[in-house]
C-alpha cells in the first residue's frame, strides 16, 4: 500500500514535545483519511530525546526514527530524512510543537490537487522576539530579491514537497535555509506559500541564536554562485577579471599618454610613478589577473567534477533498453 505523507521531523533534545507532536499528527491524518509516516530525525540530542523516539515507534508503526552519533545540523538531519522517505507528498515540520500539524491537510492538498511542486508556510504573525523578527524580515526579503522566489518566509520549517523534490536536490551545510531555491535550480518551479499559524514555544529553548542570519547570507551568496555559476564559473571569475584588468590597463595607458604629450608640448609633467592613480591601476591590473587565473582554475576543477554532466531527466521515452532511466 502507497503512502500518501511522509514527514520529516528533525529533532535536537526535544524529548517533552515529541510524544505531543506524533499524537497530534496521528490524529489529524487519521481525520483526514491520510495515510503516513513520520521520520524522526534525532540529531545528536544530549538529553533521553531518543529514547522517547524508540519507544513512540514500539507504539506507532507508522513511525521511523534515525540517530546520528552526534549533532550534524538541520540539513543533515533533513538529508537523511528525504533519502528515507516513500510517501508520494513529503512535509517537513519542527519538533518544538511551533508548527501545527492542522496545516497537514491543505498544504497536502496544494501539492497533490493544485500540482505545486513545493509550498513554503508563511508565519504571518510571528510569537518571536522583535531581535529575531526584524532580521528575519530582511533575511527574507533579501533572499525573495536575490532568488526570484517570491516567498515571505523561505526559512520556515513547515514545508510540503513533491517527493520529487527532495528526491532530486542535496542539502548540505546550513542550505536548509535555501531549499526552495535549490528546488527552482533543480527545475521545479511551481513553487507556492501558506499562511501557517506560528504557535508559541510549549517546551525548552531555541537552538538558533543571531549567528544564523549571517551564516544564512552566506548561504545565500553560496548557493546563488552555485546555481548561476556551477557549470560556468569562468563567465563569474572572466568577467570581472577582464573588466578589472581593462579598467587598469586603460587608466596605465592613459597616464602614460599623458606624460608623452606634456614632454612633446615641453610642458610640465609628473613622474608616471609619483601618481597614485598608477598604482591603483597596477592594483586593479593584478586583481584582474588573478580573477581571471581562478576562473581557469575553476573551470579545470568543474571539467573533472564526476558530476559535470548530471542532469534533472522528468521523463524518458523509448530509452529504457538502453540504460537511461528516469532521476
């Protein structure tokens, strides 16, 4: 029998909410006639977090657990929890009981009914501090004007896939933060949001503190370049290399020029060297060297990457004898 759910729960020292959540679930798949898994993901908790999770699967067989040896971070956790997944629809939701399992029914209903490729909730009204609120609002619009993606809230934990999806996409890092951009660079480019309830925090503290808005712009620049520039990183490093090099080379030339006509009209001059501007200019020259000297070497790296040539195949047709099967 097919799955229609699965979800994916990754968990750090969570060990009071998690028999609340998979409850909560239970009950609103079985309201609703779903059929589900649920994958929860212990991230290396240093309090009896995963023992809860072994005695909730002894009591639920819809429910899976995977334990790393320590804490890796979210996007492990969701890594191996995507790898785990057999549901046709696969969401994706926090331990600490802020995201409401309510929202289970529509956001599937958008993915399977409305044909979304990925549904994003969208935490109008937040229960946060205002020191997190406000970054979180630039982090956003910030990434909605790098992307293209226009999404309110691209961070929120409370997401709905074509299983497709996370079958198709790696995330590594800290790039949990950018899925719904790994997702429009992989192909899939129905992407949708949901207003979500946010709901206070039942039990235990926040793991993430201010450092994840500036590891998350990191991120952000990463995952751009990656995508924009993956395959071609010589048109990134080329172009502003020969710019830079043209800038200094014709601003070289045109002190040079300048003296030799002072010395032909018997005017004034100044040493070429004893201007600033020259110096500026053999800098520029020199970054635009180098600029140029990492694209080649980008380049040799991309060409030799086992990878170079993999890519998103929707559908095959008629190749199957021949090996070419189906990502």
């Amino acid at each position: 029998m097919s799955t229609d759910i699965s979800i994916v729960v990754p968990l750090y020292n969570e060990e009071e909410s998690l028999p609340e959540l998979v409850d909560w679930i239970h009950r609103v798949c079985q309201e609703n006639n779903l059929s589900y898994e649920v994958i929860l993901v212990n991230d290396g908790s240093t309090d009896g977090s995963w023992a809860v999770v072994q005695k909730i699967a002894k009591e639920n067989s819809n429910v899976r657990g995977i334990s790393f040896r320590r804490n890796y971070g979210k996007s492990a956790a969701l890594h191996e929890g995507f790898r785990a997944v057999k549901g046709a629809v696969t969401m994706t939701m926090d331990a600490d009981l802020q995201d409401s399992p309510d929202e289970i029914p529509a956001m599937y209903k958008m993915i399977e009914e409305d044909g979304y490729d990925l549904v994003s909730g969208w935490k109008k009204k937040r229960h946060d501090p205002i020191t997190k609120t406000i970054p979180t609002k630039l982090y956003n619009g910030m990434t909605s004007w790098v992307s293209g993606i226009k999404l309110h809230d691209a961070n929120c934990g409370l997401k709905a896939y074509d299983t497709k999806v996370v079958k198709s996409i790696e995330v590594y890092g800290e790039m949990h933060r950018q899925i719904p951009i790994l997702a429009k660079q992989a192909g899939f480019k129905k992407i949708g949001e949901k207003v979500v309830v946010h709901r206070a925090r039942k039990y235990g503290v926040t793991k993430f503190g201010l450092e994840r808005f500036i590891n998350g712009f990191l991120d952000l620049m990463s995952v751009t370049f990656i995508t924009r520039f993956g395959k071609k990183p010589m048109h990134f490093f080329g172009t502003f290399g020969t710019l830079c090099f043209l800038m200094g080379g014709f601003t070289a030339l045109y002190l040079i020029v300048g003296k030799l006509w002072d010395i032909y009209n018997n005017s004034n001059f100044r040493d070429v060297t004893d201007q600033p501007l020259f110096f500026l200019a053999l800098v520029a020259m020199i970054i635009g060297s180098q600029l140029f000297l990492a694209g080649f070497i980008a380049e040799l790296i991309s060409r030799t990457s086992s990878d170079r040539n993999e890519y998103q195949i929707e559908e095959t047709l008629g190749f199957q004898e021949d090996g070419l099967v189906n990502n």
